[in-house]
C-alpha cells in the first residue's frame, strides 16, 4: 500500500509539473509596440503609505504614454500621505488627489477606494494600482498595447517582488508556486468556468465600459481578493480576462517581514477558497502529503527500510521534483533561489497561515488590514 501512496504522489506531482510547463509557454510579456493611444486613468488608493506613495507617483507620471493623468485616493491616512500627496500635486497638473469618504457599511476599505477613484476617472482606459508598486516608463504604454491586441476586456500582470528579509523570501514567492503549478493560465481566458480565475491587484488595467458593465468595485465590494472577483465577475459577463508576466514593467514590495507576510496572507488565503473550510482543509492535507510527508519518508528511512523504493527513492524523487519546480519559476520571476532550498520551511509556513487563516473566522476575530477589521464570510 505504501509503495501504491507513492506512485500517487509522483503522479500528483508530475501532474503540476506539466502545469507548470505549460503555463511558461502560455503567460507571455506585454507587447512592445504601440499603434493606439487612448485615454488612460491610473487609479492609486492609499492608506498610511508615507513609505511608498512618492516613488510609486513620481514612476507613474514618468510614463511615456501621451495620453494619462493619475488620480490617488487618500483614504483616511494616519501618517503623512496627504502632505507628500500635496506636495506632488504642486508640482504636475496631471496629478489629481481625492479625500476618501467614510467607508459605508458592508464594503471593504480598498473595493471602497477604488470604486470612489473610478467614478472621479474620465479615462477609457482604467489602471488600478497599488501604492507599494514602482513602474517602468513603458508600463502604460505596453499595457494597452497588449489590452488591445488582445483584445481583452481586463488584463493583470505579476509584478517583479521585491524580497530583503529573509521571511520575505520564504512567503512572498508561494504566490508564484500556487499560480504556476496548480491555474492552467490559459483557462482563465479560455473557460467561462468562474474557478479559473487569477488576477493581482497590484497590476489590473480594464476597458472602462466593461468595467462599468460589471458593476464596477461595487460587484466586489465584500471580497478580500477582490482582483480575483473581478475577474470572475468579468467571466461572468461574458468578458475576457488574461494574465501576464509583468516582472519587466512593474515591481512591488508586498511585505517587509514575517509580521506583514503572515497577517497579509492570513487575510487573502481562507478567503481566496471562499471561505471552504473543506475545500481549505483539503488543500492543507494536499500540500502536506506531496510536500511535506516526502522529508519526513527519507529521514525516516534510514530506521525502518534504509534506501527501499517506497520509504527513499520514490520520496527523494518527491522532493527533487518540488524543488526543479521552485528553481524554475525562481528563473522565470527572478525570484531568490533561497525559496527553492527552502521548500520545507516555505510549505510548512504555508500550512501555518491556512490554519490561521481558517482560525480568524472561525474564532469571529475576522481577517485585520490596514488598521481595520473584516468578517464577510457569514454573507457568502
């Protein structure tokens, strides 16, 4: 029976092995060549961002697109946001900033934001972006080149991360392993089916009237991933949404320890299954037996059957297999290798942030952001 739980394994991985493969050829770089220049407003919510607000504005009125202002949305900073803003805004007419109403009941302070930023936009096009980001000149121009060639009716890129501490390298890059072993791509803009869905909110660029058609934030209003939402709302009107590699056109620092990597994940992870605890569960017990169990079958198999097929050879395959597919989207993000040798320790803080995650609403503390609190799991 052993030996039968280990080829299962194999298979499993090999399974994500070939997902993972298949999504290096189908998630492509934005195009490079530009022949329309329509309207475009980038769309910025801040919330006690003093540390980051003045770089993520000065990249994005650096742009080289002919045709785009920048609204930012002070929601309710504490810190000294809205004095930089000023400042900023002093210095180029194409810088709008807004004061944040009060958040109504039965929103989420970054849905509320962004819905209040895009009703002030006059632009075609809109970009949603997130203040810890840093873009390159042609990150507007090479976006809505791409959303039209497509013709795409959204369209999301994964950032280039940044990661200096240590925890950093250990969390952050599970985004990466999640999305590229286990979403085929191309299904998010191939299948109506609504599973299919991936989208980063630090990168999301929309055709203003489709976005106007699904109701805008307002649809998405209680959701913690709301870019995921989106992006099912926007299957589910018929539209379509694709997924590309922006690691060279726009970057972000996500998190700046293990503090901000565990309460950050812990807010997004129950609530990116919609709040399943079985389905939860399910993930849990699924990436400790492919990801985990296989250490502890080679440890082990120095004291019960030293260098057998089922308690050595086919788990040292298991964790070989894992760590060629951490070393291969480490290569494709420019990610920190130290993620890879760290499989063990990355996928066990893993299964640690999920049982957090599950624990917060089960407890009714509700997931914390920013200063503010959220449980809207009950009207699911």
């Amino acid at each position: 029976m052993l030996l039968y739980y280990q080829i299962f394994i194999l298979a499993c991985l090999l399974v994500f092995f070939g997902i993972l493969v298949k999504n290096l050829f189908d998630l492509h770089f934005f195009s490079r060549t530009a022949t329309a220049f329509p309207s475009v407003s980038i769309l910025v919510p801040a919330r006690n961002e003093a540390h980051n607000i003045e770089r993520c504005v000065t990249s994005l009125l650096a742009q080289d697109y002919p045709n785009f202002d920048v609204l930012v949305l002070n929601d309710h900073s504490t810190d000294n946001t809205g004095e930089i803003l000023a400042r900023l805004q002093c210095r180029d007419a194409r810088l709008k900033v807004l004061n944040g109403k009060d958040l109504p009941h039965g929103w989420l302070g970054k849905a509320w934001a962004c819905q209040q930023l895009s009703e002030a936009a006059t632009g075609e096009l809109l970009l949603f972006t997130d203040a810890d980001t840093v873009h390159r000149p042609d990150a507007v121009r090479r976006s809505v080149a791409t959303l039209l060639s497509t013709q795409s009716d959204m369209l999301t890129a994964v950032p280039y991360q940044i990661m200096l501490s240590f925890w950093e390298k250990i969390g952050v890059p599970l985004v990466h392993f999640l999305i590229m072993c286990f979403l085929p791509m191309s299904q998010v803009w191939n299948s109506r089916n609504t599973a299919f869905a991936f989208a980063c909110g630090q990168f999301i660029l929309f055709r203003r009237a489709f976005y106007e058609k699904i109701g805008g934030h307002a649809a998405v209003r209680t959701a913690l991933v709301e870019d995921v939402w989106l992006v099912k709302a926007t299957k589910r009107a018929g539209g379509k949404a694709m997924v590309f590699n922006g690691i060279d056109v726009v970057s972000c620092r996500m998190y700046d320890s293990l503090a901000a990597v565990w309460q950050g994940f812990s807010k997004n992870l129950f609530a990116g299954v919609n709040y399943n605890y079985a389905g939860m569960f399910g993930i849990v017990l699924m990436m400790s037996a492919c990801f985990i169990a296989p250490y502890f079958f080679v440890l082990c198999s120095f004291f019960v059957e030293p260098f057998s097929v089922s308690w050595f050879w086919l788990p040292l395959v298991h964790v070989l297999l894992a760590i060629a597919m951490r070393l291969i989207i480490a290569w494709r993000f420019k990610l920190p290798t130290l993620s890879a040798w760290s499989h063990l320790l990355s996928i066990g803080l893993f299964v640690a942030i999920a049982l957090n995650s599950m624990q917060l609403i089960w407890s009714g503390k509700g997931a914390e952001w920013k200063g503010r609190r959220y449980d809207f799991s009950k009207s699911l």
